[in-house]
C-alpha cells in the first residue's frame, strides 16, 4: 500500500479526533444552529448538487450501472428538498448528550451519575445513496460526533457536493469543518485503513449498505462495528388471532414496502388456523401480486403456490415473493424463528395474552411484535427521530439506530473527600 | 490447524449456544438456586479443589514462574471460602434480565417497551486466577448468559475442580451443565477459534487480563470485545483545593493498593498550588514508600524526585511509583489527560463547582472524580456488585461491568392490530 495513502489517511484521522473535542462539547444551540445552517446551504446548492449529480448519473450509466442502482445514485429537486427537510427534523430532535440516564447515592456520600456521552469519531461506510452524505452527516453531528463518511465511488461528486453545504453550516455556527468528512479518495485501500481504525483515531464503524459490504466490514474491522445485517423477518398466525387482523397486518407487514428490512418474509401459520383464514391471507397476497413459496401443506391447501426450498427460509427477498410454513403451535414458530431468522423483527398475532408474553419471550429478536405490522420496525415509528439503520448485533444498540444510540455515557462521581477504606 | 479441533470448538459452540437458550429463560429463582447449589458445592469440594490447585502449583514451580503468578494462582482455605462467598453474593443480586429499561406509548396505539435480555454466549479468556473461573461464570449465570472459559494453562486443573463443582449447581436446578463450559484444551489455536466466534455461536469475547492478552483478542477477535485496557489514572489538584481533603485523597488514591487499576499514576498539580501543599502531599507519598517521578518544576521544589521521562505519562506503574507535573490551568490539566490517559478514571480536587463541572465535562473517560479517590472504581464501590472488569472501550458499556452490563435489550411492541400507513 501507498505511504502517501497511509499518511493522508491518518491525518484525516487525526483531523476528525480533534474536530470531535470540539463537537463533543458544543452546546445544543451551536449544534442546532449548525444543521439549520447545513439544510439552509443544501437548499441553497440545489443547482451544484444537481449538476454533481448529473455528472455521477452520466458516468454510471456510461459504466452500464442497473436501473435499480440509477434511481438510489438520483437527485432531483425533491430529492433534494428531502435532504434538507430531514436535516432541519434532526435539529428539532432534543439533544442526546449530556442526559443524565441515572443517579444514585452511596452510603459515604458519593453521588454517581451515569451521563450521556457522544461516542467520538464514527466511520460510516455506505454505498449508491447519495442522501446518506447529509442524513449520516446530521445524525453524528446532532448526538456529539465526528464522522468519517466513505460513500460510493459512483457517488463521489454528490457527495462531496452535498459535504461542501454541510462544513457551510458547520462554519455557520464556528464549529470546525473537519468534524465532517468525506474520505478523499475512491482508492478502496482506504477502506481497510478505515476499518483498522486510523491509528486509534476511529471509535465505531457503521457500514450502510448491502451483505457483502457488512460482510468485508465485519471480516476486517479492528474497531467495534454497528452492523446492520439482513431482515429475514416473520409473522406467525395462531390459532386465537382475530382474522380482520391478521388479514390486514399479514399484508402491510409483506406488501406495503417490500425493499424494506422490516418486511416480512416468511409468514408461519399455525395448523390450528382455519383453511378460511388461510387461503384468505394467501388469496389476499396473491391479489397484490405477492408471489407465494409454500410448505407441502400450504401446496394442498392453495396448489398455486411454488414449493419452498430449504433456501426459502433462509432468504430475505426485498420483493414481492413471500415464503409460507404451517407450525405445531407456538414453541415450533419460536423455534422456527431462532433457527433461519436474522434477529430483526418478528411477530405473533394472537388474541391469548398468554401466547403472546411466550412469544415475546421466547423470540431473541431486536423487535418482538404483538398484533402489528414488522413494517413498524423504523425508527421513526418508534418515535426515535431519523435513523442511521436497524441494529441486528446484541452489543451497544439493538433495534432502530438514532441520535441516542449513537451515543455512549460515563460516570461522574461528585464527592466531599471520600477515600476509599 | 487439525481439523479435530475445529471440530471440537465447533461442538462446544453449538452446546453452549443450545445452552443459552435454557439459561436466558430461566427463572430469577432457579438461577438463585445453581447459584446457591454452585457456592455449596465449592465448599463441599474444598478438599479437591486444592488438590487439584497443589497440581498446578507444582507444576508451576517446576516450570519456574514468578512469585507473583504463583500468588495468583495459588488457592487455600480462604480464597476457595472467598469464591464459594463471592457466588453468594451474586445470587442476592437483583436479576438483571427482564427489567423494562423504558417503555411509552405511540399515537397509533402502539405500545412500546425496551426490555433486558442477556446476551447470549460470552467467551471470557483469562490468565492465572482461578477463582475469575468462579467469579465470571456466576456473573454469566445471573445475567441469563452462557459461557465458554479459557484460563491460563497453568490454572487448568484447578479450573477444572472449580467448574465441577459449579455443574454440580446447574444440574442440582436442573439446569444444562453447558451453561458454563471450558474449553476442553491448552491448544492456542483453540483462543484462535474461540476469537473468530465458532461459526457464529459466540456473541462477545471478554479478555481479562495484561496488555498483551487484551492486543491479541482485539487483533483476532471477529466478535464483539469488551476489553479492559489499561488505568492510566490522574489526579489534578487545582488551586481551590482543600489542602487536607487533596492530602488525604492522593495518598489513598495512589497507595491503597498499587496494584488495581482504579490507582492514580500520574499527579498534575496546578501550578497556583501553595508550595506548601505540594511540598506536604509529595512528603506523604514519600513516606509511604512511593517513589516520586517529577518534572522540572516538581524537581526544583522537591530534589528527592527522579526526573520523569516522556515514557513516564503513558505509564501504567500497577506499583509505588508516581508520576508528578505541574500544569497551568484546568484546561492545560484536561488537555494531559485526554493526550496521555487511557480514558479509564480521573479526578479533580477542588473547591470550585464550576471549575470541577468543567474538569467532569471536558474530560472523556469511563469515570470522572470529583473530591474523591480514583480507587473508587470499582463495581462494588458503585453498588452494583462483583464486576469482571472496568471497560474503557466506548461502545456497550464502560466502567464497571457487573451483571446489568452483560445484558443487552430488545423492544417490545404490543399492538391491537395496527398497520403502517
């Protein structure tokens, strides 16, 4: 590898672990000023970053990329106008940093409180979405963090387009540019510095994007990583569920969405369902175009169905295709989930309170469900504001990835000369 | 790599993983009673266990180890009374697993809880203590965990006893033996295996132990780490200290005991200090047999002091030694500490709140002291009980770990048959 790049690449480090002192302790006005200042110059931009954009479009479609992979690389002005909109929702989010998340006393006095801190400097590594650039930009800014950003390389003029309105924002409110940055080169050596950390520079690495990325993140990473890995999520009808329900959330959790991680793949029907609620679920399916991969009894109870492969459940299809099992009660749907689910989300509909708490309990998921879509699984029908992904891991942060998550906490010990006996 | 031994470590994966999902359903009450039957059962094997301890003593001292591994690793009466105690106190612990951690309500309906849960299969490396064999299986055990140990090779048989004993509390309520297992080899190949995660089984690796052990885990490891690196501690004395608190807390801060990590390394002292207190603090060190590292400033006060090098303040002494500076200010005192600490502990002593909110504020570690001893970092010390280390990563949990941090969360959701719009 290159010295020059191991050079360049370390002093982007240490520019960012700098930059994040001064993050770490701007005040929730400047940070706020800050992004508003950031969508405000993104807005203001509109005309350079459509015009970047247009010089990525042209030079993807020159490398003959998919139209799939074109309409994620897109800008237009409503595109646009999103971005800017998202940052001013992140500014509005209450400030995660400095919450005091306990306090107690001991019996000599000394008071403990355990208090929200930012992380530090994050990595994040994403891949086509040019979007990314602000909405990651604006989430590390808002919870105290610096942030390394590696975007696409058929991105790279967007990118770095939409970074030039950001750093305005952040000199805006004098905060330093560099707690915002775009790794300056598409070489993908720099990746792997990236992962191995910058000299003890990077505290967190977020990889956004599909398996292969999350796979070579995780192969590679010598500094702890927040993956986000695949939805392969269920919803399991048992024999108590309301058949109004079921119908209606089976449907919204496969087909409202279907390029979502929280879409549900595979539907898991209780034996003791009635054939009438079944068939209405699949025909209801069937009827938005919802292709269905069955079990044999699923196959004699609705022969359109295509035979499901062992494969099948083991696949997240971001698509209109859906994967059906009958189960013996609920302890085979539980066991069915733990054994080919990806611990994202996962849910039951019943009406036996009873069923449910098993359910609840026995699923070691990220999110467990009762009596509602998986499409739920966001961040902000949590509440939680804007997200960076969905935490699959066990460690730090489960579940939707947002401002708070995207902080760590210390202990402050205020005392009155305490020794210790 | 023989081809035996992955498939071993494979084999012990699977078990423990199967495990796991006995362990994380259990009761608080059968966890209480292994608990119980394992603090029994250690008292009952008194007689083997150091048996088996005399084993490896010989062996030890054949192989010539130093006297203070052999203090390590050597067992009797008291310290196998003080294991079978420490697992008592565990089990009276509040159960850590299940407690709602928040909970609200959406405006659909939707209700919404992040609940604990453990995480699921820790591997824990270790060095010679064989009572950590006792201690982090207990802590695994309570926090719904199973575990996969490696101790130093020259504790294996006492560790072996040990783990019978605490089988022998698993069966007695009806529990898997699996729950806590050894790895069944001194291969190092076998740490290798146990670092990459056993195709999957492992959720987070714990080394316990030097820098070295904590190097190469974080190097290998392709799972999480929660890794106790080093207590580069700092004590500052600003000029508004109370000189008999500031006397009191260095002296217990570096001299309690030398050898913990939560001990104060290095001293800065505001250079507004009165002379008289720098000169009473540095002869109360002295007296106690602390040999005084000074800069120059410290050195033309007080002669007696070595010269302290550059090495000096990246040091971990782990003796009676301390490093001494003079700094100008308490940003000049944080600014040491964020170049040279380790992020672990760090104290103030003053008299001044506000100059103390900004020491507490402006300095990033795990702990962060006001008017009292950095030996207070310790999980007993913060009322939550044993503790298998004091993290100083920043992700998951930092300071003290102790059961409530080897748990992770999900969410649950409680519908009444909602659908995303």
């Amino acid at each position: 590898m290159a010295d020059t790049l191991v050079t360049e690449m370390n002093a982007l480090g240490e520019a960012a672990k700098s930059a994040a002192r001064a993050i770490r302790e701007a005040s929730t006005e400047t940070k706020k000023k800050a992004l508003l200042a950031a969508a405000a110059a993104i807005r203001a931009s509109k005309a350079a970053i459509l015009a970047a954009n247009g010089e990525d479009m042209a030079r993807a479609k020159d490398n003959g990329l998919s139209g799939s992979m074109l309409d994620r690389l897109m800008l237009d002005e409503k595109r646009v106008e999103a971005m800017a909109k998202g940052i001013e929702e992140i500014a509005a989010l209450p400030d995660p940093v400095g919450r005091e998340l306990a306090r107690w006393s001991r019996p000599n006095g000394l008071d403990i409180a355990r208090v929200a801190t930012p992380i530090g400097v994050i990595g994040i590594i994403y891949e086509s979405r040019p979007n990314v650039t602000a909405d990651a930009a604006a989430l590390c800014l808002k919870s105290g963090n610096a942030v390394i950003l590696r975007g696409g390389s058929e991105s790279v003029k967007s990118s770095h387009s939409i970074l030039a309105a950001i750093q305005d924002g952040l000199a805006a409110a004098g905060l330093p540019k560099e707690i915002v940055q775009l790794v300056p080169t598409t070489d993908r050596a720099a990746v792997g510095l990236l992962l191995k950390g910058l000299s003890g520079a990077v505290d967190l690495i977020i990889p956004r994007g599909g398996k292969s990325l999350v796979a070579r993140v995780q192969d590679e990473a010598r500094v702890p990583v927040l993956a986000h890995l695949e939805g392969i999520c269920h919803t399991y009808i048992h024999p108590s569920a309301d058949a109004e329900k079921a119908r209606a959330i089976v449907v919204n959790a496969k087909m409202r969405r279907t390029g979502v991680c929280g879409s549900t793949e595979t539907l898991l029907i209780d034996r003791g369902v009635a054939p009438e609620l079944t068939l209405a679920v699949l025909n209801d399916l069937t009827a938005k175009a919802c292709e269905i991969r069955g079990d044999d009894s699923i196959r004699a109870l609705y022969p359109a169905a295509k035979p499901a492969t062992e494969e099948d459940w083991r696949t997240e299809y971001l698509d209109a295709i859906i994967s059906v099992k009958v189960v013996d009660g609920v302890e085979a749907a539980i066991a069915h989930i733990e054994h080919y689910g990806s611990h994202h989300t996962d849910a039951i509909i019943t009406e036996d309170a009873n069923v449910a708490a098993r359910f609840l309990n026995g699923i070691d998921s990220a999110i467990v469900i009762w009596n509602a879509s998986t499409q739920f699984a966001d961040g902000g029908e949590f509440g939680m504001g804007a997200e960076i992904g969905i935490g699959t891991g066990k460690m730090h942060a489960r579940g939707p990835v947002g401002v708070e998550q995207l902080t760590t906490f210390k202990y402050m010990l205020r005392g009155t000369g305490q020794i210790r006996g």
